[in-house]
C-alpha cells in the first residue's frame, strides 16, 4: 500500500477515535493531526488546509492518495485503500 494517508480529527471525537483503531487494528500506517490540540499559527493554518478539503470543517477528515472522505466510513475507506 503506497498510499499516504492523512487524518485530520480531534482528540475528543469518537469517530476519529473509531478511525484511528480501524486503521491500527489493520496495520494501516497513517498521519493524524488532533486539530484541537493546535495553537496559533500552525491550527490556523491546518483549518485552512481541512476547509480547503472539506468546506463543512467536520472531523475526521480522512485524506488517502487524490481521494478525501469526511466522517469515519469505513466502506469508502476500504475502497480507497483496496482492501
């Protein structure tokens, strides 16, 4: 699997959470940013780039290859990933 995959989420959202142990649970290597956990500069600068990908702002935003998916959906997940 080449793809990177990003996550945006928050550290109090139970579908990142949810996504996080889907994507640990099969071994799938992922970058995650906890939004909320940013300060100044650099957490406006991440908004900007999740509302660049999804204008609604909502978490998770799940970025794999060219494709992006807003929410915990597990099968659009497994159809961007091929598993």
């Amino acid at each position: 699997m080449s793809q990177k995959i990003k996550m945006y989420t928050l550290s109090t959202c139970s579908h990142c959470k949810a996504c996080k142990r889907f994507m640990d649970e099969n071994d799938i290597p992922y970058e995650y940013t906890d939004v909320d956990q940013l300060e100044g500069a650099e957490r406006e600068s991440v908004i900007a780039e999740v509302k660049r990908l999804n204008p609604q702002i909502s978490f998770p935003t799940i970025v794999i290859g060219d494709n992006v998916i807003v929410g915990f959906k597990e099968e659009r997940i497994r159809e961007a990933l091929g598993i």
